[in-house]
C-alpha cells in the first residue's frame, strides 16, 4: 500500500503510542482498584481527563500556535512518559490524579499538534485514506491492546503493564524526532503569551466561527451527536453485565468484536478513499453508526447485541475518517490549535454532562430505556446533519462529489 510506506513513520508512531493508551487504561483502572477498592475512585479516573483538558484548553491554543509542532509532540510525549513511569511508585489516590492531571495536560497540547502535523504532512489528495489507515491502525490498537495488557499482567504485574506505556510514548518521541519538520514560521516561538494576545485569539476564533457558519454548523452537530456516544459507552459494561448477564470473559470478546468491526471498516474506508466523497463518509457513517449504537442497547439477546457492535465499529471507521478528513481541509493550519483548544472545551463540558444526566436517568428509569432514547436523538441529529450535508445551496468546500 503506497500510502502506508509514505507514511509509515507517522502512522506507526502514532499507532504504537495509542496501543500503550489501551494497555495503560487496563492497567490504571486495575491498579487503582487494588490500590482503593473504591468505585467512587475509579470514577475519578473518568472526571480527572476532562476537567484538566477544560482547564488547559483555555490558553493552550494560543502556545501552540506559536510554537514548533513537531518540537511540541515530542516534548509532551516525553513527559507523559515520565508521569507514567512514576505512577506506580505512588501509594496515595491523590497522587495519582495529580500526575493523571498533568498527563492530561499533556495530551492537550498533543492532540492539536498532531493534527496540525497531519494537515502540513500529508497532502489534502491523501488526507482522507491515510486517515482510514491511521483510524485501522488505532481500532487494532482497541482490539490488540486490551488483550496485550492482560497477558502482561498475567506474566509479571500491572506496574509492568504501566510502564510498556511509558515506553511507547519514548518510542513515539523518538519516531516523530526522525520525521521533518512542517512548521513554516519559526519566529513566532519567541512570542511573549500575554492577556492581551489571548483576548486576541479569542476575537480571531470567533471571527473564523462567524465567517464559516456553515462549517461550525456541521461541527456542532457531529460533535453532539459524538458527544452521546460517549456518553453511552459509559453504560457499556453496565448493559452488558446487567441486562445481558454475561460473563467477565464474554464481556471481553464483546468489547474486540467492535475493534474488529473497526478494523475492517477502516480498511474498506482506505479503500474507497479516492470514489467516495468526504461528506458521505460524514453523513452515512454516523448516521449507521448511531443506528446500531441504539440496536445494541435495544437487543435482548447477546448475538444481536455482538452483531451491532460489529457493525457500529465497521461504520464508525467511516464516520471518523470523513470528519478527520473534513476538518483537516476546512481549519486554517495556522488556528488549529486555538480553534480545537476552544473547541475541546465544549466538547468536554458537553460530555461530562451528557454522562451524567444518562446516570442520572437511568437510576430513575431504566438503563435500556434510557439509552435508547438518548440512541433515537442522536439518529434524529444525524439526519439532520445529513440534510446540511446534502442540502444544494451549500458549499461545503468537500472535494469529492461522488457516493
């Protein structure tokens, strides 16, 4: 595959990097376990992340905008490799959210870095199938790295488990040291960071918002509709311990049949990268992915359930590459970082409150019930931005107009 060669320092950095995020997130929520005993500090581990990202999204953009991408990766992920290193070594529960506070931190700086990168690296004509490439990578990292964490648990101890993740980040670091440099202005990394120049960049995003009404339009709604997913994959393992009654290992092989779903999907995705068009990635693939989302919550019987997971992790590849893909093309390479910094807020606000008000109606209600009807709005906001999407009097600026 010519584009896997092109770019198979990117894409194997990146993905060897999230598959030490899923054996890390096994190992954690393990280690905490035995650490606490809590189910109050496991759910810690879910409120830290967000609230750091909030936090530090609020000037983040303005930094990373003006300073050298590919310097930025690298330096994040050697410090996250660090706070992870150190992580075992801790004994009390508020250590370690403080270091999973500055980890996220971290991860904030990283996210629109590497997405600037991609946009500078690969060029538009690529964009869409190396982003299928990478979303088929990171699926087999969610199918490959659960498994992986527990044989290394099985064979030595979660402290092990955790510091392999501390190892990937090093070997991310040091593949994206070998990767060239994209940045075109070098001068801005001398640039002071003052109130006066976030306020500036706060008036420089809402102008491209209100200058691109069409793109926000689409943004929010994929976002909301995203943000329910989210959401509704914090019931997963409660669904299917509960309402299906199945075992720890059948729990297992459910989660790998969505990856394998994933995988599949991103490889018929990288496939008809060049004869379908962007926005049908966007628009088909969430829609079908919502559908089966809201399947899975209503099946009765475990094959039924297994079989829309699959079918959610296969459309799920589409729906991710068109919006990675669309985004790339309609950001300006020089705001991503203040634009997603400001975005990730809302996205991160919206997802905290949409996890809790699911909690809280299915203590009210039921689990089912409940997460269907958060399944039906979220196809309801799909059609919706399918008809954006389609609608003749918009130019969306997406390349391809074939289906």
């Amino acid at each position: 595959m010519t584009i896997l060669r092109k770019y198979s320092l990117l894409i194997g950095g990146l993905g060897f990097s999230k598959l030490g995020d899923w054996i890390y997130l096994v190992a954690l929520n393990l280690f905490i376990w035995h650490l606490t005993q809590s189910p109050a500090a496991m759910a810690g581990i879910f409120i830290v992340g967000p609230i750091a990202r909030v936090l530090t999204s609020l000037v983040a953009g303005s930094f990373i905008d003006r300073m050298n991408k590919r310097k930025l990766m690298i330096a994040t992920d050697i410090i996250r490799g660090f706070i992870v290193f150190c992580m075992p070594f801790m004994e009390s529960i508020w250590l370690i959210y403080t270091l999973l506070f500055l980890a996220n931190i971290a991860s904030s700086f990283f996210g629109p870095s590497s997405t600037y990168y991609i946009t500078k690296f690969v060029p538009s004509e690529d964009r869409q199938r190396f982003n299928a490439i990478l979303g088929t990578f990171n699926s087999g990292s969610f199918l490959v790295g659960p498994a992986l964490a527990g044989l290394l648990i099985m064979l030595f101890n979660t402290t092990v488990t955790i510091w392999f993740n501390s190892f990937t980040f090093f070997v991310c670091a040091l593949i994206i040291y070998f990767l060239p440099d994209v940045d075109e202005l070098k001068e801005t990394l001398r640039q002071r960071i003052t109130w006066h120049l976030l306020k500036s960049d706060y008036l420089a995003v809402i102008a491209f918002i209100r200058q691109n009404s069409l793109f926000i339009t689409i943004y929010l709604l994929f976002q909301s509709v995203f943000m329910i997913a989210f959401a509704l994959d914090s019931q997963e393992t409660t669904f299917i311990k509960q309402d299906l009654a199945l075992s720890d290992s059948l729990y297992g092989t459910f989660i790998s049949s969505a990856g394998a779903g994933a995988i599949i999907g991103g490889m018929v995705a990288a496939s008809f990268a060049k004869k379908w068009s962007t926005r049908s990635y966007i628009a088909f693939g969430l829609f079908l992915t919502m559908l089966f989302y809201t399947a899975f919550y209503a099946s009765t019987s475990s094959i039924l359930a297994c079989v829309s997971l699959v079918f959610l992790g296969f459309f799920m590849a589409f729906s991710n590459t068109g919006y990675e893909t669309f985004y790339q093309q309609n950001v300006p390479p020089e705001m991503m970082g203040r634009f997603g910094s400001i975005s990730s807020i809302f996205q991160n606000i919206l997802q905290i409150s949409l996890t809790l008000l699911l909690g809280l109606f299915a203590e009210l209600f039921t689990l089912q019930m409940t997460a269907i009807i958060f399944g039906i709005i979220s196809i309801l906001l799909s059609i919706s931005l399918y008809f954006v999407l389609y609608s003749p009097k918009n130019y969306i600026g997406l390349k391809e107009e074939t289906l």
